[in-house]
C-alpha cells in the first residue's frame, strides 16, 4: 500500500473511532416524558384533591425589601406522572425510601402500539407486540425501562377523556390501553426490566371487574411502575435512556416523577 494510502486509511479508523463514543453533552438530546403537575393533576377520583396554596407572593419586609414566594403543595403520590413503589399493592415491599436509585433509570424500550389503538382504544399490549419489538431492536436489555406509548397523552388531564367513560368513580368502566397480563408475566419472568410503564393511567386493566393483578404480579417481584408518561413519540423505540427522578419520600407508597430522557442526537426522531 502506497503511504498517502496508509494516512488516509489510519485517519479515517481515528475518525470512526471518535464518532462512536459521544464526546459532550452536545450529542445527547434531553426529553421530558412527564406532565406538567397541577393545576389539575390527574389522579383517581377517589384520592384527596390536589392543593396548592401561596403563603408568600410580595415583597418581604422582613427578608430586606426583597420579592419573596413560597407555596405550600398537597398532592396524592399517585397523581400525574408517577411512580408506583412496589408496597403501593403489595404487603411488605419496597416503599419510596427503599427504592435504590439505581434502579430508577435504565434502557428506555418504547413499545408503540398507537396504530392499534386508533382501531381500538382498550388495546391490551401482547407478548407478540413485545416480540416484534425485539426482531428489529434485539432482546430487551437488562435493567430495561419499559413503556407503553398509545398517544394517550394527548388527552390528559380531564379524568373523563382520560378514563374514558362518563362515570369516573366506577373503576369498571375505565377503557384505555394497557398490557395483557401474559405480556406482564413474559416481561417479569423472562425479561430483567427495571420498570413497566405507560402513558395511560394503568399497566393493567380489567374491564370486567377490579382487577389489580397484573400490578401485583410486578410488585411481588419489586418492580416498580410508571403511570401518565408523555412524549413518548418523541423517542426512538431503542437507544434511549430513561430516568426516573422520584422524589425520596419517606414511606412513600409512590410518588410525581419529572421522568425523562437522554438520547444520542443522531438516534432522534425529531430534529428540535
Ligand atoms: C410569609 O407569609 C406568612 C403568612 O402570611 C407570614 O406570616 C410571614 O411573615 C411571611 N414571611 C416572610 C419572610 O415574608
């Protein structure tokens, strides 16, 4: 080989190299997959109402002079984009405080089903959905957070578009997307995901009767969930990586989470 040919060639391996590994946070794009909290959150009707109150919003005499503001907020855990800690339907599971922080963030795995949901708005994701997900991208990675996206986020926050039905304190009559309970099974004993998500207000749905099993089915395991996600077209269905800021409260039986992304910016979707 010619020498000019052996400099071409050397320089042009030094430049894939320094392409494959992301050299600022130039290269990463943020995005956030929570809703804004208040002044309407939604929560299920049955938990107290969300309360936000100023107790300072003036000038302060006795700060110097100086605009001071503080609120006071009273919220349910489980209200807009949540986390639900293990012990939220399972007896001695992990509670807010004893969720490692570790555990709050890992590969997003961003399962779309909006083309069915168009056709059918209780659309239950199935192990198929979750299969054809790892023909393209490969098998779920280990520490995966999973999420459904149907587009429901769109509707949020009234309760009655939300819930779909015209009567919210009837748990029954709630039809919006979720996932069958095998293809919670599938992702909780043949998968390692760190968390299951939706942007839908449940993982599982029962149209028959109250049926939380296929969220216990995760808690028994230590599995955390993810409610009222948004956004999630805005990622890629692989390369993402998804936090879950919760806040540490203690005892918590959930908790609002700004949840969001990181994403390298040649795997966007949307240049923004
Ligand atoms: C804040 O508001 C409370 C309640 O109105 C008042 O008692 C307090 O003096 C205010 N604090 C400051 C530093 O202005």
């Amino acid at each position: 080989m010619h020498w000019t040919a052996k400099i071409v060639l050397f320089v042009s391996l030094v430049n894939r190299i320094n392409a494959a590994k992301p050299s600022s946070c130039s290269d990463i794009r943020v995005v956030d997959l929570s809703h804004v909290h208040g002044p309407e959150p939604l929560t299920a009707p049955f938990f107290p109402a969300y309360s936000f109150k100023v107790v300072n919003r003036s000038i302060s005499q006795e700060l110097g002079g100086i605009w001071f503001e503080t609120n006071y907020i009273g919220t349910s855990e489980h209200s807009s984009t949540h986390i639900d800690a293990p012990s939220h339907f399972y007896r001695n599971r992990l509670r807010m405080h004893q969720l490692p922080l570790e555990r709050l963030y890992g590969p997003g795995v961003i399962i779309d089903v909006r083309k069915q949901v168009s056709r059918n708005p209780f659309y239950k994701v199935q192990i198929s959905d979750i299969r054809r997900w790892e023909a393209s991208h490969g098998r779920i990675p280990n520490k995966a957070v999973v999420l459904l996206s149907s587009g429901w986020d769109k509707r949020y926050p009234d309760p009655n578009v939300v819930f779909n039905t015209k009567t919210t304190s009837d748990i029954t009559s709630y039809r919006f997307p979720s996932f069958e309970f095998n293809a919670i099974i599938f992702l909780a004993k043949f998968r390692s995901v760190h968390a299951v998500g939706s942007d839908t207000p449940a993982i599982y749905l029962n149209s028959a009767k109250i049926d939380l099993s296929g969220f216990t089915f995760l808690f028994q395991r230590n599995i955390p969930v993810i409610l009222n996600v948004a956004n999630l077209e805005r990622l890629p269905p692989s390369g993402s990586t998804v936090f879950l800021p919760a806040i540490n409260i203690y005892d918590g039986s959930g908790a609002p989470v700004r949840v969001f992304a990181t994403v390298p910016a040649s795997k966007m979707k949307y240049k923004y």
